[in-house]
C-alpha cells in the first residue's frame, strides 16, 4: 500500500476509534434540566452533571452563577474548585447524593 493510504487510513480507524459522538439533548431534556437549575442555584445544594469535554465525564457540585449571555454555569465542585461549564456541553443533570 502506499505511505499516503496507510496514513489516511491510520487517521480514519484513530478518529473513529478515540472520538465518541455526543449525545444529543432534545426539548424535553432541556426543558428538564432548565428545572433541575433553578432551585439549586436558590437554595445550593448539590447536583451531577454529566459533561462531554474530551469524553463523557461526571461533576458533583454546586451551581455558583450562570451566566445566560455567555451561556456558562460556573460549578463549586465538592473539592471547592470553580469550574466553568458550557451549556451546550452539559448532556444530563441529576441530584446527588448527600
């Protein structure tokens, strides 16, 4: 085979291999996670969010702000560390555990 092929082929099978498509979020959801927000912003306590930055990952903490113009939250995690999260790459919202 030729040197090009061999690489081009190696791209594609890394790409497939190591990139997982993002899980889509429909109206529903979204309108369920809006929900999940607003009291714990209010009354702070604890949530999961399930976040797609460079794979699916999960974080337990506290909504600190949102800011909707920009779209972010920014999350006090449970090691008091400030995060900066998109919304768009928030896939679910769930309570945790205390």
């Amino acid at each position: 085979m030729l040197p090009e092929t061999v690489s081009q082929l190696n791209h594609w099978f890394l790409k497939e291999y190591y990139e997982e498509e993002e899980p889509f979020s429909d109206e529903q959801q979204l309108e369920e996670m809006n929900e999940w927000m607003l009291d714990p912003m209010e009354f702070a306590f604890p949530l999961n969010f399930s976040v797609v930055e460079k794979g699916l990952s999960e974080i337990k903490g506290m909504i600190h702000y949102m800011d909707e113009s920009a779209r972010k939250l920014r999350i006090l995690d449970k090691g008091g560390q400030l995060r900066h999260l998109s919304l768009k790459n928030i896939k679910n919202i769930s309570k945790a555990d205390q």
